[in-house]
C-alpha cells in the first residue's frame, strides 16, 4: 500500500476517466451519466480519497469549514461551548477547527494566520486577548461570543451586567454586607464587575475587587487567589464573594476551608457559568448559569448568514452601522454556599 495520499489523478486513473470529469463529480457541475458518476464514486471508496479542501478554497469554492476560537476547551465553559457551536455548525453541513489560544496574543495571531490562510468559511472568537489589530483586516465572516474587538463585528453573549447585580443580589439576600469580587480583569469592559458594583451601591455596600489574571498558569494560581483573599480580609471583614467563573468559585470554597471558615455561614460563594460538569463536581456551589446552548446556535445562525450572503458585516468605515450585540439572560441556580 502507498504510504502518500490518493490524489484526483489516482482516482481518475482508477475510474478511467480524466481528472476533470472527477472534478466535475465531485463539484456536481455539468452533466455526467450515472455510470460516471458510479465509477468515480467506487474508485474514491476503493482508494479512501479525501478532496483537498484548501484546492477547493483556491477555486472559490467552500470548505464547508468554520473555525473557533476560545482560551482552552479544558476550561468547562469553553469545552461545553465548543461542543455546542460544533452540533450548531453539523446540523448546517459544516465542520470545525478549534484553536485553543491559551489565553496567549501571540498564539492567536497565529491561530487566526492559520485560518485565513486555510480559507474557512467563517471564523467564531471567544478568546479574551484584546488589543489584537489583526482582526481589523479580516473580511471573512467574523462573530465573536462575549468578546468585544470592533463596532463592526457582532457580538453573542449572555446579558452579563443583569447577571451580575443578579448574584449581587443573591448574595445581599443571603444577608452578607461585605462584599468582594473575585475576576480575571477588573475594567469598564467587565460587565459582571459593573453589576456587582451597581447593585452593591444601591445597597449601600462597599464593592471591592480583587483580580488574578486569567492567563496565570495553573500551578501558580491557587497560592494567587489565596494570598488575594487573605490580602482582603486583613483590610476588612468579608462574608459574600461573587466569584465570575465557577472554578474560581471552587477556589474561593477551597480557600475557606483551608481557613476555617465555613460557608454559608462565616461566608457565602457565588460563581458564575453553571456549567453541567462544575454542577456535577460542585453541585453545592450557588452560580448564575449562561444559557450556553442559546449562545452558541445565535453565534452559528450569524455567521450562517453572512456566509450564504444573507447579510454582510460591516467593516469599520465611516458611517457603517454599528453591528448587533445579542445578549441572553442568565439563570440563578441556588446551591447550599448561598444561605437564602
């Protein structure tokens, strides 16, 4: 056996006909009788031919191929993403590349050289690099889930600034009066963080934050959020944390039995995602669940349309509307870490 790859001329070998009529089969161009049609389809089975998808991007023609982008499939939210923006694309005939950017700018440039130059047909980032200005030169179908790069590129996500005076709530319900905040970024373009500190005001509450940097690797990130957490509550008392992704909240849980400290009542947790395998692994911890099946079909259903031509994105020029944001509301799911 061979040890390279069938090409269109063995097949067209094999069938007895000329490697434009196996072009013709497969394209279904033109017409061609059944015997063709049957002999080529034998000779690709006999010889496990695969159609060169990049050849076929070269000739304008679709790969039938999306890809997506996200930090790492290992982080649950981002794993139950992947396969729901996978079964979204199938049930349309497409398949998928993931590239996991590791929460790297380098490694997403990168990524997304690889794509553009591969010719998908469309590309879905729900990486958290910002500042990357190689996205400013795509025109390619773009969408990105909860990530904000450009006025013109749509945006799927769940409703986070609702979600989070929703877990504020929940925590000024359960009683607690010192509140923190546990995330990755604290900024104008985190949302959680708006609502915790809207809803802790209107509560008369101070809102204080900590942060621990998305991308810190692993080994080092739990002595992080520990020496964080300890930080704070030297400064002042703290009985409600709002953590915004459950496996921080799973740190924040961990981080107070190691202190003694028992929750719900020394102190309340709250995370965020409610993801089915965080609820399996943690199904005490209280969370707001994103409504990741919703987010990842309107992603899909986006990108679809401006791939099939049904609408085209903007790019950045003057007096471009602004795309769409759509946004999903997320669920309280209480847990015994809430004493409501």
């Amino acid at each position: 056996m061979s040890s390279r790859e069938p090409t269109l001329a063995d097949v067209a070998q094999l069938a007895g006909v000329s490697p434009t009529t196996v072009s013709r089969v497969l394209n279904n161009r033109g017409y061609l009788s059944d015997k063709t049609k049957r002999s080529v389809a034998d000779a690709i089975e006999a010889l496990g031919y695969r159609p060169n998808s990049l050849a076929r991007a070269l000739h304008g023609k679709s790969t039938q191929t999306v890809g997506l982008i996200v930090p790492a499939v290992s982080l649950p939210f981002f794993g139950e993403l992947g396969v729901e923006v996978e079964n979204a694309l199938a049930d349309a005939g497409y398949r998928i590349l993931i590239c996991n950017s590791m929460g790297r700018a380098d490694r997403e440039r990168e990524y997304l050289s690889l794509l553009v130059g591969n010719r998908v047909d469309g590309i879905i980032s729900g990486a958290h690099n910002e500042g990357l200005g190689e996205y400013d030169t795509i025109r390619m179908p773009l969408v990105t889930i909860d990530r904000e790069l450009s006025p013109s590129i749509p945006n799927v996500r769940c409703a986070n600034r609702e979600a989070g005076a929703m877990a504020t709530r929940a925590l000024l319900d359960a009683g607690c009066r010192h509140l923190l905040l546990l995330t990755s970024r604290s900024g104008p373009r985190n949302l959680r963080e708006a609502g915790f500190r809207a809803e802790a005001e209107r509560a008369g509450c101070q809102a204080r934050v900590i942060t621990v940097p998305f991308d810190t690797p692993t080994p080092r990130r739990f002595a992080m959020v520990q020496s964080r957490l300890d930080e704070a509550r030297a400064v002042a008392p703290i009985d409600g944390i709002f953590a915004t992704d459950d496996l921080a909240g799973a740190e924040v849980l961990e981080w107070a039995r190691t202190r003694d400290l028992s929750v719900p009542g020394d102190l309340s947790v709250i995370g965020f995602d409610g993801t089915e395998t965080m609820r399996r692994a943690l199904p005490h911890l209280a969370t707001i669940r994103q409504p990741i099946e919703q987010i990842a079909r309107a992603a899909v259903d986006i990108l679809l349309e401006q791939m099939e031509g049904a609408a085209r994105r903007a790019v950045d020029e003057a007096g471009a509307p602004p795309a769409p944001t759509l946004e999903f509301p997320g669920t309280l799911i209480p847990g015994r870490s809430l004493n409501l």
